[in-house]
C-alpha cells in the first residue's frame, strides 16, 4: 500500500538500473559487494538484497528497476520484502509515479470473504506532492473487486449499487431505466437477454460534467453472469463467468478516474446489466428482436448476449453525438485466441483514435493490438428472417464479427471497441491474480493528452 506521510523509521530502498549495475557496484563495500553476489544480484526488475547491520536489523533494501523502468519494475516488492515501512531514495523524479503506481498495484489484496487472512502490508512512504497516484490505484482496485466478486453478490442491482456509490462520491447524476420500463423506452435487447434472471435487467446512465464541454461517453457490457443461456456453456465455460461483467466493471473505473481528475468533459456512462439466467421464459435461438435502433436482429446463439444488451446502448449513445464512444466488453473467446489473456484486443472506426491509443499502450506497458473491422466478413451476420442476425454463419474471425455487428448500431460518431479478458490467470508483477482493468491506463492516457488541454 502507499502511504503519503513521512516516515522517519521507514527502511530505505535504493534503487539501482541495470545498465548502472556495474558502476554502483564497484562503489560498494567488501560486505554489500559479497552480499549481492552470493544473491546474483543483477539490478533486475523486482529483485533485491537486504542489507543488514551486525545484529541483523535491516537497514536497507538495494531494488533493481531492470532496463526500462516502468509500472512492473518494483510490482512483485510488496509481496517479496519483509512486512514494513519503505521509502525510496535516489528516485528520479520522472519514475515516481510508475514505480509507486507499480507498488500500488501490486500491493492489492481482495479479502472481502477471507477478512482474517494474516497478511503484513508492505507500505511504501511517498512525498505529498506524488498523491495524485493513488487516484489510479484506487480507480483500478474498484474495477478488480467488481470483477473477483461472485455473482451472488454482484447480480444486476449489486452492480448499479455499486455505480450509485461512484456518482454519490462525484455528485453525478444517475438515471436507471429498469425491468419493463426497458420495453417501454425501446431497449427490448438488454430486457429480453436479463428477463429470465430474478434479478430484474437495467440500463444505468450516469452524467457528470459541464454541459458544455466536449462529450464522452463510456460504455460497458454487464452481463453479471453469463450461463449461456438456452445455449448452455460447458461446466468449464461457465466456471469464470463472474468475469462477464469486467467490461463494466472497467467502464466504470475509467469514469471513476476521469472524475477524480476532473477532466474537462462531459461524461456519459451507459451500463447496461443483465444477468443471461436459464428460466422458463428465457430467450430461445430463432428469436427475433427489434432493437432500440429499429432494426431487427434474429438469435442465432443466446449465448452472444454481451453484443446485444451493447447494441441498444451503442444506439442510445450514438443519439448524443459524442465526440468519442468508448466501449469495453469481455465478448468473445476468439479475441483470447488472438491476442492472448494479456492483452487487449481493440477496434476503431477511427484510424487516429487507435493510434493514439496504441501509443499510450506502448508509453504505459498498457497492451493494445488493433484488429480490423474488415467489411468483407459483414455478409456473414446476414439474416434470412431479420435485418442481421447475431453471430455469423462461418465460425472464424469471431471477435471482428462481434465488432462489425455492433458497429451497424454506431453513427458517424469516432468509436472505440475494446474486447478484453478482464482476468488474470497468473500473478505478475503489479498484477496479481484475478479480475484487471485491462486496457483502462491506456484509455485514460489518451483520453487526458486528447482532451486536458
């Protein structure tokens, strides 16, 4: 954890590049000098040497922060050291906030069912000048315990209390259109996918922002579980899908970050949430549904239910004419098989919105790839029955097939589609296992060069 009062008894850690590894260590005492080289101490990134006096007290840690100091360079010290107090010395003051985000992020713990887990915080002790920091650590914790809580606990109405707890601290305002009020208004897609579901579906719209600043608008998939529907996952597929609501959970820390920031614009925040229940009047393959934009879409899988609920959403958005939608949505599989659970797949209709994006990624150790929104695959989500329907009828290129399907639910607006895994499946530095905000740095980063200004 980070702590921004001073700490006189604070242990120092001093940090050391590896392309200055051998300089410092020729500056070192015999004892320091044995001591890093029976550790094979090398300035690696997350290795380190206690330094010790003669009674055995620490007295210092020497931290190596690898090649190119980033976020990952000290993420994996606040499990590895002794339990606590640190500072840092000798810390250029153009790696503060990576490496202190770094620490923070690996400091995380999710203890909501284990509260009497024995764990010893490792707290690093920062300059006040440096709190800004813990705006992004906190953003990203809130997207992390959405994501790792069961959905016993983060069904449809857990999730807007959740977001009603993001606008209170904010003061946004906060409309939620649920249950039948759904049809009603015309989004039939996000009530037919969460009507089997005794959590009723909703559509929550949170504004916040000076009416006339440029507008934004953040949007997220949040489907709180996903059984698959009539079309049932295997045991295997269905084991993760507390996860299905990441997008959501991302959307919103993304919002939360934007509005601690104070970022000059005019926010929107559609989340549309839906549990994909199995029930009597569950929703069946060969359904047609007229969505809130007029057109009809037949169900050819209802476990492609994330696209629907986002394409009523991506068509209430497109009405406000932003200037950029973003949206976020653990969608498909076949964008894991593409790029991996590490990265994040993401698609644009706007070539200098994905670059600036990608460069942030790169800035960030923040991972984007861009695939294409190829428009020869658009035949395949035709429909004889339907305007188009919701899968395509050949099984590859699943993820730009999702994408070209929502984009027939976008205007002339610059949009951005992001589908990610949400989850970590192994723990590294700064990124322990579970639930992430995966491509959230990235946006935030884009979003403060391209509108703080």
């Amino acid at each position: 954890m980070l702590s921004f009062e001073n700490n006189a008894d604070a242990t120092p850690i001093e940090l050391v590049a590896k392309e200055d590894f051998s300089n410092w260590l020729a500056q070192q005492s015999e004892k320091v000098h044995n001591l890093v080289t029976r550790a094979e101490f090398n300035a690696a990134a997350n290795h380190h040497v206690e330094i010790t006096d003669e009674s055995g007290h620490l007295v210092r840690v020497v931290a190596g922060t690898g090649r190119e100091p980033n976020h990952k360079s000290l993420g994996a010290l606040p499990n590895t050291l002794p339990h606590g107090a640190f500072a840092l010395v000798n810390l250029p003051d153009a790696d503060v906030y990576e490496l202190a985000l770094g620490w923070g992020l690996g400091s995380y713990r999710f203890t909501t069912y284990r509260p009497n887990d024995e764990h010893h915080p490792r707290v690093l002790h920062l300059d006040s000048s440096h709190r800004s920091v813990q705006d992004e650590v906190d953003a990203i914790a809130l997207v992390r315990d959405l994501i790792n809580t069961p959905a016993s606990d983060m069904l449809p109405h857990h999730l807007e209390a959740a977001v009603r707890r993001v606008a209170t601290r904010h003061n946004a305002d906060l409309n939620v259109v649920l249950d039948k009020a759904l049809l009603k208004q015309g989004f039939r897609t996000i009530y037919t996918v969460g009507q089997a579901s005794a959590s009723e579906p909703r559509l929550m719209d949170l504004t916040w922002g000076d009416e006339d600043d440029p507008k934004l608008t953040i949007l997220g998939k949040g489907v709180c579980f996903d059984s698959g529907g009539l079309n049932l996952k295997t045991v295997a597929g269905m084991r993760s899908m507390k996860k299905d609501m990441g997008g959501a959970a991302t959307a919103l820390g993304l919002a939360d970050l934007v509005m601690r920031r104070q970022l000059p614009v005019r926010l929107r925040l559609l989340i549309p949430a839906v549990e994909n229940a199995v029930s009597g009047n569950a929703y069946r393959p060969g359904d047609v549904i007229r969505t809130y934009k007029g057109l009809t879409v037949e169900i050819g899988n209802t476990d492609a239910e994330g696209r629907l609920i986002l394409c009523d959403a991506l068509a209430l958005a497109s009405e406000d004419a932003p200037e950029l939608m973003i949206d976020f949505a653990t969608l498909t599989g076949a964008a894991r098989s593409a790029v991996g659970t590490e990265i994040s797949a993401m698609f644009s209709n706007d070539d200098a919105v994905a670059a600036g994006i990608e460069e942030a990624a790169k800035q960030l150790d923040d991972p984007v790839c861009r695939l294409p929104l190829y428009k020869g695959y658009r035949p395949g989500l035709r429909s004889p029955v339907a305007d188009l329907c919701n899968i395509a009828n050949f099984s590859e290129a699943g993820a730009i097939v999702a994408a070209l399907f929502l984009e027939a639910f976008v205007d002339e607006t610059r949009w951005v589609h992001y589908d990610i895994n949400a989850f970590n499946s192994k723990s590294r530095p700064a990124h322990p296992i579970g639930g992430e905000a995966m491509g959230l740095r990235a946006t935030y980063r884009y979003l403060e060069q391209s509108f703080n200004r």
